[in-house]
C-alpha cells in the first residue's frame, strides 16, 4: 500500500452530522474564524492565525498536497450549515509498519457537541478498512483534556507518556499517547 493509493483522490467521507472533505479557497473565512483563536490553537503544533494571509498560506500548502497526492487534512463540514468547522486527517502514516497518527481542530463554537470524536471515529474506520493500518494512534499535550476526552471516546486506549518528546512554538511539551488496534475497532 503506498500513499498515493490512497491519496491520488482524496476520498469524501459522510457521518451523520459531517461531511468530511477536501479544503478549498472558499474556505478560507471558515478557517480563518477558528484558526485566528488563540483558545482553539493553544494545543496544536501550529501558530495562531494573525491575518487572512495565514489563513491562505496554509490552504494553499494543503491544495499542493492535494496536487501531489500526498497525505492532507479533510476538511470537516457540518451538514447543518454547510460551514467549515475543522480539519481531521493522518499527520503521519508509515505503510511498512500499517500504522498511523490521526489530528484533529475544531472552532471552539462547536466544542462540546461530539464533533472531533465524530470525524476521528470516521477516519479511523478508513484507516482500518481502506489503507491497511493494524494500529492507529493520536497524541495531545496532556493539559488538553478536550483532547484525551475525544481519543477516549473513539475507543482509543492511554498507552504512556512520551517525556519532552515535541519541540512546538519554543518549547517541549510532554505528550500522552493514545492509541487503537484494528481488532479494537468496531465501527458503529
């Protein structure tokens, strides 16, 4: 299984609530809104959007992925309004191993309502079921208890501690580690 299998066409995948999807430019505003929250940022690996410009910088890195068929977030859609809330994807995959680590953002007008757990349960499902993986993992600084609640809920289990083991935005931050075997997994 190499990336570009899976990748080539980045594959829109439907939950009940969410349509999960490529990013596009129209976009753009919906990121903007969340990505410029210093809340909703406080605990991923990237900086605050400031300005608009960011805001693009970054969806047109993802577009290029896209382009070049490389591993890139889906974009999560709530059906309800048709509004970008969040992205969810693979932030890494080694096919020789079959496993993989999934991320997550969503704007915090939608924390609370089972949104990230939705998307993570669904791209764990492909995972498993369209890209070979034998062990899917997730990974938070462990202030963020949003987070942990989410990996717990997708069925993941709390596996350790990883001391200092992410150098973002200046300093190294310890990381819980969670994680789901495929024979862990039921989809439902």
């Amino acid at each position: 299984m190499r990336i570009e299998d899976i990748f080539t066409e980045l594959p829109v995948l439907e939950t009940e609530r969410l349509i999960l999807r490529k990013l596009t430019p129209e976009d753009l505003d919906d990121m903007y809104h969340y990505g410029s929250n210093d809340e909703v940022t406080r605990y991923v690996t990237w900086n605050t959007h400031r300005t608009l410009s960011d805001t693009k910088e970054f969806v047109e890195f993802v577009l290029n992925q896209y382009r070049n068929h490389k591993v890139a977030p889906w974009g999560i859609e709530y059906k309800e309004n048709g509004k970008l809330i969040g992205t969810v994807d693979f932030v890494s995959w080694q096919p020789k191993n079959h496993t993989a680590e999934i991320g997550y953002v969503i704007s915090q007008d939608y924390w609370g309502k089972g949104i990230a757990t939705e998307a993570a349960k669904k791209i764990i499902e492909f995972g498993f079921e369209n890209m070979d993986l034998v062990r899917i993992q997730a990974r938070c600084f462990p202030e963020n208890e949003g987070s942990e609640k989410v990996m717990q809920k997708a069925g993941m289990l709390f596996e350790g501690v990883l001391r200092k083991s992410l150098f973002i935005k200046g300093k190294h931050w310890d990381g819980k580690v969670y994680s789901i075997l495929r024979e862990e997994f039921t989809s439902s």
